[in-house]
C-alpha cells in the first residue's frame, strides 16, 4: 500500500523566525512524502515592519490562511489582544484544513497562540529551537510551547537537556543545530562594494549593524536605554551604524519612532535574509540585543556586543561581549571590536554551537520515520532518574 502523505503546516510570524524554517521549508516542498501548507500572521502582515509577506510569496510556498494580529497599541495589553486575534485566527484556518503535524519555531506570541490552537484541537506540534534559555517573556513563551509539543527539535545539546528536564521522553528530543546555519554555510554572499550600490551607502569603509528590541519585563527602562545606546554609537563618527527596526513587542514602535528621527545611521524597516547576512558577514561588528549577534555571527566570526539583558543565558560563542546597559562599557566595547588583535585573532577560528549545516536535513529524516498514529496527543510526564 502506498504511503499517504503527512500534510504537514508551518506558521510563520515574523522575520526573525521566517528565515530560520525557511530550509526545512524549501524540502518539505520538494518532497513528496509532504504536504506542506503555511499560515501567515504577526509582522509579515504589517507595512510598517517592510511587508515581509512579499518575501514568502516569491518563495512560492503555499499559504493556507492570512491572519492579521496587530493594531496601533505598542502595549503589554495590546500584546494581549494580538494574542487572542491570533488564537481566533489559527483555530478556524486549522478547522478548515486540518494538518497531520503543525510545525513551529522559536517563542513569539504567534508561536503561542499557533500552539494553543492546535493543542485544545489534539493536532501534534513539532517545535523547533525549544529549550533555551533567554532573559525575557520569550524564554516563558518558549518553554509553554516545548509542554503543549511532542517532537522537540533543539538547536543545541544543552537545549535538549533542558527540555528533557521539563519532563518531555527523550526519544522525543533530537539535537538537529539550527536550520538557519545550513542557509549560511550554503549561501554566497555580497560584497562591500556590492552591498554599497544596493543600499546607496558607501560600506568601504568601517561599518556596524545596530539593532535593539525592547525588553518585554522592562516596559519602563526601553525608551531610556535605547537612548544611551544611540547616544553612544554616534559618538563614533568614523563608524556606519545600519539599523534595522525593532520587532513588534511591547515599547517596540517607541524605538522605532525615535530611530526615524535620527540623522546619524541608516535605518531600515527591514533587509533581505541575503543582504543581511552579508552585511553581518562584512561588519566589524554588531551590537544591540538581537539574538542574531549569538546565533548567527560566530559563522562570521563578527563580533557581537550584547546590551543588557535580553539575552541572559543563551549559549554564546567566542564573539559575544556582554555590557550593561552603560556608556562606558558599550564604548569600551566597541574600542575592543575595532582595535583588539588577539580577540579578533581568535575569532576567525571559533565555530557556531547552534548547527553544522545540516539541521533541516536532520529534521526531514526524522519526520519521515515518524508513523503520525504513534503520536500520543495526551503527553506523560517523564521524571528524571
């Protein structure tokens, strides 16, 4: 007897996860053991974050549901509301077209409500980058998530321990890397002197990539902090700072309102994965709070200074440099960036603790030996030994 295919659906949110699924994406799509369908909603949907949707269509995936979420409220409650219109939303299109496996990633509010549904729905989630830890609401979303999925596909080993010791079976938990590390090793990337023609700045010389998100438990310090960043970067007249937006969480449209304002660095809405990466490929460095600067640069070897504390406890790499939210000690560490030898010395040989490049062949073999009736919609607990 021919073997059914498994119709597999992925929702999408945001950038920052888009391109992070996208490799697992394009198999899945070539692969006619799948069906794969995408549900789009959050940021993708939004023209004041770039209209990322345009990205996905010329991608050519096919798209099940368009659900809007957001509205003009840059607010803890309105995160709420977005929270529940995303919910409403997954629930009817998940009702309309019902998958054998929803697959999701990372720890956004989407990934939240996408969960719920398919939860109360008895639909098996498969999760990708569950198990880390990170020093916001996202690591909470995360860690909900990995409890309501039953196939855990962890960035690093010890994500998968973590997830292990949430009490998930560990013939569940399979340390892949992170699939945006195989577009990575697999991509040819721009230049200086093509990167300048495409954005009409001269990037000949010394440039950095500079973005900040507001810290969703520290709604009251954002703004504050985001200012004594700027403050600090311009000070640095010989140094390009390309800014890309903040995200869409709590205080993030704040940022973004007074990043236009600023005559001193070049803003963008957003940038293509490719000009991104080759922009992160060719700076001297990074700075801010993006998780991209621990996850992605060390394939660089770019330099990545963290600012406060939105990142605590993820895995870091050689590159990072942590600093508080302090003048002095962003301005220390972007003299070290510039001018320390051996630290940049050192950071031509480090490799990536999130993936080899191979991850999202990893997960499309595993899902291909999964019998979808063997899945046990109710999970157990499983104590440690």
């Amino acid at each position: 007897m021919k073997k059914k295919s498994i119709n597999i659906f992925c929702v999408t949110g945001t950038r920052a996860d888009y391109p992070r699924v996208k490799p697992v994406l394009k198999l899945l799509k070539d692969d006619k053991n799948f069906n794969l369908k995408l549900i789009v909603t959050g940021q993708h949907l939004e023209k004041k974050f770039g209209n990322t949707f345009n990205e996905i269509k010329k991608d050519n995936f096919k798209i099940l549901s368009k659900i809007k979420i957001f509205n003009n409220d840059d607010s803890i409650i309105g995160m709420n509301f977005a929270l529940q219109k995303c919910i409403s939303g997954i629930t009817k299109a998940l009702l309309k077209d019902r998958p054998d496996i929803l697959l999701l990633t990372v720890d956004r509010i989407e990934t939240l409500g996408a969960a719920l549904a398919a939860t109360t729905l008895n639909i098996p989630i498969a999760h990708i980058q569950g198990g880390e830890i990170t020093g916001t609401l996202d690591e909470t979303i995360r860690h909900c998530v990995t409890k309501m999925s039953h196939i855990h596909f962890p960035a690093n080993l010890d994500a998968k321990r973590r997830i292990i010791k949430m009490g998930e079976d560990k013939k569940n938990v399979y340390n892949v890397g992170c699939p945006y590390i195989d577009y990575i090793n697999n991509q040819k990337f721009l230049s200086k002197k093509d990167l300048s023609q495409i954005l009409k700045i001269d990037l000949t010389d010394n440039f950095a990539l500079f973005t900040q998100h507001a810290v969703t438990s520290e709604i009251t310090k954002n703004l504050k902090n985001f200012k004594l960043s700027i403050d600090t970067i311009t000070k640095f007249k010989n140094i390009k700072f390309i800014c890309l937006f903040s995200n869409a969480d709590a205080g993030g449209r704040s940022i973004n309102a007074l990043l236009k304002k600023q005559k001193n660095i070049y803003v963008f809405k957003n940038l293509k994965e490719y000009i991104y990466l080759s922009l992160m490929k060719n700076a001297d460095f990074m700075i801010g709070n993006s998780s991209a600067g621990i996850r992605e640069a060390p394939s660089f070897g770019t330099p990545a200074i963290n600012i406060g504390t939105r990142q605590n406890g993820r895995l870091r790499a050689l590159n990072v440099i942590d600093v508080k939210n302090n003048k002095k000690e962003i301005k220390r560490a972007i003299l070290k960036c510039m001018n320390n030898k051996l630290f940049l010395k050192k950071l031509k040989k480090i490799r990536n603790p999130y993936g080899d490049g191979k991850a999202s062949k990893r997960i499309i073999s595993i899902l291909k030996k999964i019998d979808i009736r063997d899945i046990a919609i109710q999970k157990m607990f499983i104590d440690e030994k």
